[in-house]
C-alpha cells in the first residue's frame, strides 16, 4: 500500500455462461484473449501500471486455474514486498458460515476483514471481464480532487445503444443526480463501466448497513449506489473516452479480437509505456512456412503456419496446416487445424484440433460458429 | 537434483564476431529472434537438474547482467538454486592471457566453495541442446576421469574453422585436442563442453595456471592424456558453433527449418529466456511472409522472405527483406530491400536504401545506425 493509498478489488465471481463452452471448466476472467493474453491481464496489468500494490481477485466459479495464475503476482510485476494479488473465493469465518458472493456488493462485504488489514484510504472496484487500458491514479486524482464519496467511471454510448446501460445522468458540473440500470427513455447516455472508486471509510458503513437489510440483492448497481444518492452523498462521474469492451458472448470476444487487426484500432498493444503483461510461454518465434499466406493477421510466438490466414489472431501454439485456410476467426492456445481444413467465421476453443479437409464456419453465418469439440476430418 | 554444479564458460578468445561483439559478449547475442546465445546452455542446466550456475563474463557484462537477473525465468530456484555472473577483468596487454583458466583462477575461492562433487562446463559461443544429467550420468559410469562432449560433422573444411577436433581411439579415449585447420570435412568437433570432479577441476586450473599464463583448460588437459583417462561422448542433433559473422548468419537461417528447430527445441526441455512483455505480431494489408521466423511485437507490411526477425522490429510499405537477420526494434524504411544482411539492434534503414550482400559474406548493419 505504500504507493497511493488504494486498493483494488476485481469482481471475477461470474461463470460467464454466455461464452458457453469456453467457461466450461475456467472462470471467464481466465478465458484467452488477443493472442498471448488472458482477459483478466487487462485490469491486473491497470492496475500494475497505475501504481496499486494490493489486488483482490473475488471469485467463486473454477477458481483454481485463476488462482494458480494470479498467484504471486509476479507476472504483473506485483510482487514487491509491499505488494501482492490475492484470490478470495468465499469462506468460512469465526462468525459466518460458509455462504457464496451474494451479489457484488457482498462480495466485498464479505472481504472487509481483508481489505481493513491493509488499511486503505480508497478501494477501486472493478469487473475482470472488459478489455480496456485505463490509468486508475488520473481516476483517483479526479476523485480526491471532487472530494467525492464515490467516483464512477463513464463512457459516452450511442444513443441508440443506451437501454443496454447502466445510465448515470449527471448535472453540469459531473455530479451524478440519478442511476438508471437499462432505462427505456435515456435521459443521458453516459454508461457506467462497472469502474468505481470509493472513498473506504464510506462504503465500509454502508456495506456493513446492506448486509442487515433483509431487502437488499446486494449489489452495486441495484442496492449500494442507489442508498448512496438516497442518503446524498457525493458521487460523481469520470469520463474515459479510450477503447472499452465487453466480451461477455462468444460474439463480442470475438469482435474484440477482431478490433485488433484494425489499423486504426485505439487499443493500442504496443505501447511500451503502458505494457499488457502476462503469463510467458516457452516457445518459438511464430513460424511462417514457405507456402504459406498471411494477409492481415495478428499472431503470437509459438504460432505455425503452413497454410493461408486472412484478418485473423493466432493464439499461442496454434497451427494451420498445408492447404488449409483460416479467414475471419480466433484460433484459440494450441487450436490446430490440420491439411486441407476451412475454418470461416470461427472460434476455435483451446486445444479443439479441426480434423483434414474439414469445412467450418460460414461466411454469412449471424453469429460467430464457436468449436469447442475436436471435428473430425479425413485423417 | 544433479550432483554437479554448472560452469558457462568465457568467451573463447580466438573468437571474434565482426560488428556485434563490440556491443556485448558473445553469450549475450541475440540468436533466433527472441532468444540469446546464453539461453542455451543456461536452459538445457536447469532442466537437467543443474541448479547452481556459474557464468564468467570478461568484457561488457551490462547486457548479459540485464538478461540473466536473478535466473527466475530459467527456472532456477530463487531458494535452493543460484545462478552468479562471474567477473574477471580482461587483461589490456595481451589477449592472448585472456584465458578460461585465468577466469577460474580469479574466481577459484567461489569454486572451491561449491558443494557439488562435479563440474559441468559449456561453452557460451555454441547452440546445442543436451541433456546434462544424462552426459553426468554417463561420464560417472564410464569410470573415466574426464569425459569430452564431442560432435561428428561432414563439413568440417568450412565450417567449425575456429573450433578444436578430437581424435579419439576405438575405445573413445581422447588421444588428441587440435585446432581444425580444414584439412578435411569428416571431424569430430569438441563442443568445449567437459565433464569431469570438481576436485580435478581445481587442480587442473591451479596447475595451468602455474605452467604459463597462457595456458588454457583444453590445454591442460591435452597435457594430461598418459595420466589421466579422458573420454569423448558423442552429443546428436542440432550444434552450431558462433565463431563469426557468417557461423552466426547462418545458425539462425538454418534454425528456420521446422526439422532443425525441432532437435533443439522440445516439450519437455524448453529453451528459456526473459521475456519482454511485447504483443503479439501484426501482419498488415499488403504483408506478404514466407519461411520465416518472426518474434512478438513487430508491424509488418512488406516482404519477408527465408529471414528470422526479432522482437518489436517495423518493416513497412514496399520493404523487401530476402535472407537476412534482423535483430530487435529495427526499423526498416519503405520500399528498402536487403539481402543476406545481419542488422544489429535498434538500427534504422530508410530512404529507398538497397543493401545486397552474397550469402557467402553477408553484410552487417551496427547498433542504433541509421541508413
């Protein structure tokens, strides 16, 4: 805590049943992403970059693969002395028994022994399911700076896409007057990224109040943030302008994918002063045989490619084999394709092998094809 | 846990890389896009069990500092293993004293400390990858007093010119260490890679030591042969030796064939280094890459072809790349076309520049140029 005073909790309790298979047996924040990351190295990686030393990981669902990757932090550079990342499945207390996370709001209730042993001033709340580069310091500058109670961070949407917010309308001067969760008529179309930085004190009381309230889901959006505009405390609201998604469907983890081979795409990777870090694989430079094609592509070390590749991402260990193409999808860790094989439109799962001569995926499909079982081909 | 700690030896001194060896010791060059020499030997020690590492350095040791740290990402046990970066000043009147052995003898109270009855040593110019427990493993059954890594080659007149041959007995015995002159392509190449007690180790350094200033470890041991029984084991698979520009041009070139990458790199015992946290690679309209290999972080919107490129490297619009090595964060200009070129780290290659070398002489572009 020796750096600024906040500490950072990151809610990874959902299972995240939209990406279907692909959350069969990880939790969603360890779902891949992007080639070589994992989703969940975003907020980890924020966080490092912006100067926080302690994070807590709350989740519930397939813990154990996102507990021995975050465990020691080392990847993010979080492991100083003063530093660390800690996953906090639900437990067993002196007190309580043994319950699962409520709702979000709980799940930081039920951590308050955790977080009041580092004694923070601030506490950053955020979801380990978008893909963003955001600095949390400018944010909790902006949050000293308005003496807020609460902070949330805020991006402007289409008006058109507004009902599918959390709303936050504000007046002149950023105060947040009123939350709306997925108003019909918006009155403003600034979304709530689920960011929020609270002032720890505060939210303390009121958590320790919503834990006793028998009426209460809690949750941030539908039973914290509303008692703090009850009761008028200060919230205000902090715009991002930058590269914001969820991918919380097979459809939206895909486009995110996708974003990246856009030249114009502002989630700019390559940006030595605000690295992704993440877990290192022992492999190869990628391969790039000599019949091969790639024509707009994004690929990570370990990747081999004997056939042909249009605006696609190759994942780690990934391979295309001779002949065969792969136009418009996501080859997730270790997918193979072998000899002969189309793959259009597609997400292939991790390790799922698409067998010789198969055709998968179509090029008018409406939604993206997601394999996650090895198809069998001619070998 | 292999009773042997491991010695990644100095630079030999008749070696010299033309251009890059002036920035860093050889040890420490950049080898297949993402890799240093060093991973080599440091990785094939740590997955045979070996996790006490010694590496002497003598000249520029800023880089090889920075890369090795504190040998985490060799796997090293940050408790129960060690890997120590060993100085030893080179000598300024003569580079003909700059030996191993006087790199020992500057270090020999560390040595003596070591706990480890034996002593594996590997030399830091060559890319092989062996499986140290079973070589330790071998020698110890063998009976014999030192054993010697060796390599059998059919091309001998041209290459390995800087490296020693064996000649060996029907039992394997070690009757010779000489210079290869080229007289002839069939040799078996010693790879500078010795097995042999920790306590004869000592000894041998000591009495090298006394003998002549000049003297080296093989040497030494050359001298020893009525005394001392001194074997050759024979190492299959990839071995490239680092000895010039050229050697080095074509390791990488050579690594790009799956068949060869695969006898150095596999599953069990991967090759280790640091990673530098860069993105994947982007492949933009217009790209067109054939048998390369091509590391994280690069924007690629020319031609690659039969080339490794390293990490972070540009190669824009029109830029046609035939057969080179590029080394990290270069950045090659439009329409630019090189062929059989080695560029050094950070170089900058612009207006319209064409630079074509024969593969028999490839060129060299230095560190932070720009063209």
């Amino acid at each position: 805590m020796s750096q600024n005073n906040m500490l950072a909790m990151i809610l990874a309790g959902g299972r995240g049943s939209r990406l279907k298979d692909l959350t069969n047996k990880v939790a969603k924040p360890a779902v891949s992403f992007g080639g070589k990351y994992r989703i969940i190295d975003f907020p980890l990686s924020n966080c490092a970059n912006s100067h926080i030393d302690i994070v807590g990981v709350l989740t519930q669902y397939e813990s154990v693969l996102l507990n021995s990757y975050v465990a020691g932090g080392g990847r993010w550079g979080l492991d100083t002395r003063d530093s660390g990342v800690f996953v906090l499945p639900p437990r067993e207390k002196a007190d309580t028994g043994l319950d699962v996370y409520r709702g979000t709001a709980d799940a930081i209730s039920q951590n308050i022994d955790f977080v009041d042993s580092y004694n923070p001033e601030y506490i950053l709340v955020l979801s380990g399911d978008h893909i963003y580069k955001m600095n949390y310091e400018e944010m909790l500058q902006y949050h000293k700076d308005q003496n807020a109670d609460l902070t949330v961070a805020v991006r402007p949407v289409p008006w058109k896409e507004a009902p599918r917010f959390g709303i936050m309308n504000t007046d002149d001067e950023g105060r947040i007057t009123e939350f709306q969760e997925k108003p019909k008529e918006p009155k403003s179309n600034l979304a709530s990224m689920g960011i929020y930085i609270f002032t720890w004190k505060t939210l303390r009381k009121a958590l320790v109040a919503d834990m006793k309230n028998p009426d209460s889901s809690h949750d941030f959006g539908n039973d914290v943030i509303p008692a703090f505009l009850n009761e008028g405390k200060k919230l205000v609201a902090y715009r991002f302008e930058g590269y914001w998604k969820d991918v919380g469907t097979i459809d939206s983890l895909w486009e995110a994918n996708m974003d990246l081979l856009d030249s114009k795409n502002e989630l700019n990777l390559n940006d030595p002063g605000w690295k992704i870090y993440t877990e290192d694989a022992s492999a190869l430079p990628q391969y790039i045989g000599p019949d091969a094609s790639v024509d707009v592509a994004y690929i990570t070390q370990g990747a081999h490619v004997e056939g042909s590749v249009k605006k696609s991402v190759l994942f780690t260990g990934s391979y295309i084999g001779k002949g065969a193409k792969v136009i418009d999808s996501v080859l997730m860790p270790g997918a193979r394709v072998e000899d002969g094989a189309v793959v259009t439109r597609a997400l292939v799962a991790n390790n799922v092998k698409i067998g010789k001569n198969c055709v998968v995926g179509s090029a008018d499909s409406e939604n993206i094809t997601l394999v996650a079982k090895n198809v069998k081909g001619d070998d | 846990m292999a009773n042997a700690f491991g010695i990644v030896a100095p630079s030999k001194r008749n070696i010299h890389v033309e251009g890059m060896q002036d920035y860093r010791p050889l040890a420490a060059f950049s080898f297949l896009g993402r890799y240093r020499i060093i991973d080599f030997p440091i990785s094939c020690m740590s997955n045979s069990g070996i996790d006490h590492i010694q590496v002497y350095v003598t000249s520029n040791p800023r880089s090889l500092a920075e890369h090795l740290g504190s040998g985490r990402h060799y796997n090293i046990n940050s408790k129960h293993g060690k890997l120590q970066l060993l100085f030893s000043t080179a000598s300024s009147e003569n580079d003909i004293y700059n030996t191993d052995v006087r790199s020992y003898m500057d270090n020999i109270e560390i040595i003596q400390r070591m706990n480890q009855e034996y002593v594996v040593i590997a030399p830091s110019y060559m890319v092989f990858a062996q499986d140290y427990d079973a070589l330790l493993n071998d020698h110890i059954e063998s009976g014999a007093d030192i054993s010697l890594l060796y390599q059998r080659v059919d091309n001998a007149k041209e290459h390995y010119l800087d490296c020693d041959v064996l000649t060996l007995n029907k039992q394997k015995g070690v009757l010779s260490i000489e210079p290869n002159l080229g007289t002839a392509n069939n040799k078996t190449i010693f790879m500078d890679t010795y097995v042999m007690k920790k306590d004869l180790f000592i000894t041998l350094v000591k009495e090298a030591s006394k003998i002549s200033s000049m003297y080296t470890l093989s040497q030494i041991i050359s001298e020893k042969f009525n005394e001392l029984d001194v074997r050759g084991i024979q190492h299959k698979g990839f071995c490239a030796a680092i000895t010039d520009l050229k050697s080095y041009f074509d390791a990488n070139l050579e690594l790009i064939k799956p068949e060869q990458a695969d006898q150095l790199f596999n599953g069990d015992a991967p090759i280790y280094t640091r990673t530098t946290d860069s993105c994947p690679t982007k492949y933009c309209d217009g790209a067109v890459v054939r048998n390369s290999l091509i590391s994280n972080g690069c924007t690629i919107k020319g031609t690659v072809e039969n080339s490794v490129i390293g990490r972070g490297v540009n190669i824009n619009e029109g830029a046609v790349v035939r057969n080179c090595v590029i080394l990290a964060y270069s950045d090659i200009g439009k329409n630019v076309e090189l062929e059989n070129q080695v560029i050094d780290k950070w170089a900058k290659i612009g207006h319209e520049a064409k630079l074509i070398a024969d593969a028999d002489k490839p060129g060299y572009i230095k560190r932070n140029d720009v063209l």
